[in-house]
C-alpha cells in the first residue's frame, strides 16, 4: 500500500469532521503515534491523522501561529518531522512531571530559543531536538520573509499558478517547507495539547 506524502495542505479550508475511533486507539499515519481522540480524515481520504498532524490541513486556524512554525528542511520530509517533534514532546512533558504549568513554562522558553533549566537528562535530549528544528526556522524566514504559517499559506493560495514559474517554485516550497507543532493547540480559549500528551502516554505502557 502506497504511503499518503504529508505536506501542507493550502487549498482554501474546509473543515474536516473527526472521525470516530473504531475499537480501541487509533494510530496517526503521519507522526506514528497513538491517539484516543477523535482522528481526522488527510483531505477527505481514508488515511487518518491526529488532532496535532491536523493542523497542516488547517492552516486557517486564528490561533495557528501559537500552535505551529514554518522551518525549512529539505532532508526530512513532513512524517519525520512530526515524529520527532512529537516524541520530544512526550519526553519533555515527562520531563516537566506531567504538571501543565511546567510544560507550559518549558514550551515558552523554547519557543523563545532558550532551553528548559533543571530538566533531567532525557528532557535535555528533547529539548535540544526542538531546538535544532525550530532553528530551522530562521532560514524558512530568511527565503520567505515569513516563517508563520498563515502568512506564507495565504501567498501560496493567492500565487499566479497559470505561470509555469510561479507553479514550480511551489513545487519546490512544498517540497522544502516542514510544519513544526511548538506544543500547543487550542479548542476555543483552552490549550489541550498536554490532554493529548496524557493520554498518549497512557496508551504507551513503557511511558505511563
């Protein structure tokens, strides 16, 4: 079976219902992990992703800027992007004794390129792998003047593609640009991402 390529999702957004969870946990065919949720449909096809993986169909989002980065790299695609962002994720809410104000406080440091201080040392793995990726940030700006996602969603929505040039240079964008959740994501005012770190870790026996 063919393997569904993951990258973002531009066309003008439609709101894509979650599908219900047949028996027992689904798996997120992008980031591989498992999920109790609801799962989402990747543009209306039978292949399911998580709440998080979501978000590179969902560009539109008004908080979608809070929840994720644009980052420039070309030797991973989107599916290892999102795995290893969201088993750092996992390590590093461990890290922070599963206390949301502490994984809070650790994702706004990063966020701000500092690392976490006091974190034990699979926490400052995980730390330094969000790190690295969120420095790729910096060079997705450096090309596009822009490393949010609205903001380069909307260019590539309302570029010229009856221009062969125009066409291929999105080719090559959606090719190089990666989707970097930053660990928060947002139903109405409330942040639920450590929900969903909580529950992954209890649908994974060597993490509870």
């Amino acid at each position: 079976m063919t393997q569904p390529v993951f990258r973002l999702s531009v066309q003008p957004y439609r709101e894509i219902p979650p599908l219900k969870a047949e028996a027992g946990p689904s798996t997120c065919a992008c980031c591989g992990l498992p999920d109790s949720g609801g799962s989402f449909s990747w543009r209306g096809t039978d292949t399911r992703m998580c709440h998080v993986c979501n978000l590179l169909q969902s560009l539109n989002r008004p908080t979608i800027d809070r929840e994720a980065i644009l980052i420039w790299c070309p030797e991973l695609d989107q599916r290892q992007v999102s795995a290893l962002a969201a088993h750092a994720h996992l390590a590093l809410y461990r890290a922070s004794g599963r206390k949301p104000s502490a994984w809070e406080q650790s994702v706004t440091v990063l966020a701000d390129g500092r690392e976490p201080a006091m974190l034990p040392a699979a926490g400052v793995a995980a730390a330094q792998t969000l790190r690295t990726l969120f420095a790729r940030s910096d060079e997705a700006f450096r090309r596009l003047q822009s490393s949010a996602p609205s903001h380069v969603s909307i260019a590539m929505q309302i570029a010229d593609i009856s221009r062969q040039d125009v066409k291929d240079g999105l080719v090559f964008l959606s090719d190089n640009l990666k989707l970097l959740p930053l660990g928060r994501l947002y139903d109405g005012p409330d942040d639920i991402y450590p929900d969903i770190l909580e529950a992954r870790l209890r649908l994974l026996p060597q993490n509870s």
